[in-house]
C-alpha cells in the first residue's frame, strides 16, 4: 500500500516524498487509518518495521486539519525512555513541516 492510499496531507506527503517513504509496512498500513479516524489502538511489532512512523504520520495528519488556537499544547507523546524520545524527537523533525508541530527536549 502507499502512502498517497491513506489520503494524507499534501503537507505530510511532502515530508514523506523528501525521506523517499513510498510504501507502508503493514504495521503502519494497519494503523495509520485507525488513528486518522480517531480511534485508539495498540500495536506489537518488531524493532525496524516503522511503529514510530505509523502513529506519527496520522498524527501529524491530524494537527494539518485543523490549526491550534495560538500556543495551545495539541498533542503529546511520551516514551519510555530517552534514547527512543530522541528517536521519535527526529522522525517528527523529518517530517513535519511548514509549523506543523513543535518538538522540544
């Protein structure tokens, strides 16, 4: 499945086009349309196959809809660690853009 299938931002579309992502994993091919309907879940996979991409991308889809009113806080991610805080910290770096999010340390 592709990226363009999820019917995601021309915003989020451009972030994925400069990481060259073109097809989902079926991690992210599971979960990405659950979360761009609001839903939660919880998903087990593998180190390596993309989990950190497929709640970001429909987050980050998600915050493009609609914009936040000034400085109000739209979204927090919590990790359990800070080696894969960091990691999450650069894959939102990679793809937002245009001001789509803020990401602090």
């Amino acid at each position: 499945m592709t990226f363009e299938e999820f019917g995601l931002s021309e915003d989020v579309m451009r972030g994925l086009a400069a990481m060259n992502f073109k097809e989902a994993t079926p991690v992210q091919e599971q979960t990405i349309p659950v979360i761009l309907q609001k839903r939660d879940l919880i998903a087990c996979a593998q180190t390596g196959t993309g989990k950190t991409a497929a709640y970001i991308l429909p987050l980050l889809n998600l915050l493009t809809e609609k914009q936040g009113d000034g400085d109000r806080v739209r979204a927090v991610i919590v990790a359990p660690t800070r080696e894969l805080a960091q990691q999450i910290d650069m894959r939102v770096g990679e793809t937002a853009l245009h001001g789509t999010s803020k990401s602090g340390g």
